[in-house]
C-alpha cells in the first residue's frame, strides 16, 4: 500500500506525539512493554490504526521462513514503530528498522528509545528508498 508523502509525514508527526504523551506521563526506567501497552492506548484514543508484535517473515528461494522477528507496532500498515526502554545506538536501532521495513517493503520506521531524557532525542526516522522523505 503506497501513501504519499503529506500522509506519512503526518502520520509519524502524531505517532511521535503520542509516545511524547507517552513519556511525560510515565518517565523513563520501566520495561519496553509498559511502554508499547501504554503507547497503544494512546494510538487508540487518537483513532490511529496499528497492529501490536507483528511477526515478519524472510521469503527465502520462494517460501517464507520464521525468523523470529517481530515489530513492535505497526501503525495504519505502513509505519513501523520500534521500541526502546533505554538508549540505544542509532546505529543498531536504524539497522533493526531497515531490517524490517526491506522485509515488509514498507516506506518508513520510527525507533524510539524511552531512556532518554527528552524524548524526541530519542526518536530514529528511518526511510525505505523513497528520497523525498528523508
């Protein structure tokens, strides 16, 4: 499913928004669980759609192969949202999410660690090919 660039950048703005609600209300130093529960409730109240632990599957020769992997949220089938309860590097955040959008061909990810004081220092954009999102 493609979506335009207005609609993603939209779309990432009000989920980046709602872990910041996230964060103010509950801090830092809880489990990434409390965390993805918690930002699921604030997606809902927002009227966003998203799917929680999302498995993605390796096509290999044709058949597709469990890998174990699972994203965090799935925001409206085309954003991924990646959790962090501490810091993490970027490096190793951009990877997971490169990982998973080049799995799903989807357009873009977010990574957020809740360990960071402000949140939006904590934040990864990640893009999947599309030049004029990043």
């Amino acid at each position: 499913m493609r979506r335009d660039l207005d609609f993603l950048n939209e779309l990432s703005r009000r989920v980046i928004a709602a872990c910041i609600e996230v964060h103010k209300e509950l801090g830092s130093g809880l489990l990434e669980s409390a965390y993805e529960v918690c930002l699921a409730r604030e997606l809902s109240l927002a009227g966003i759609p998203f799917r929680r632990q999302v498995s993605v599957p390796v096509t290999y020769k044709g058949e597709f192969m469990e890998a174990g992997y699972r994203i965090d949220l799935l925001v409206d089938e085309c954003l991924i949202v990646e959790l962090k309860a501490a810091k993490s590097p970027p490096g190793i955040l951009r990877a997971q999410l490169l990982t998973y959008l080049k799995l799903m061909n989807l357009p873009l990810g977010l990574g957020v660690s809740f360990g960071n004081v402000r949140l939006i220092d904590g934040v990864t954009r990640v893009v999947n090919g599309i030049p004029e999102l990043i």
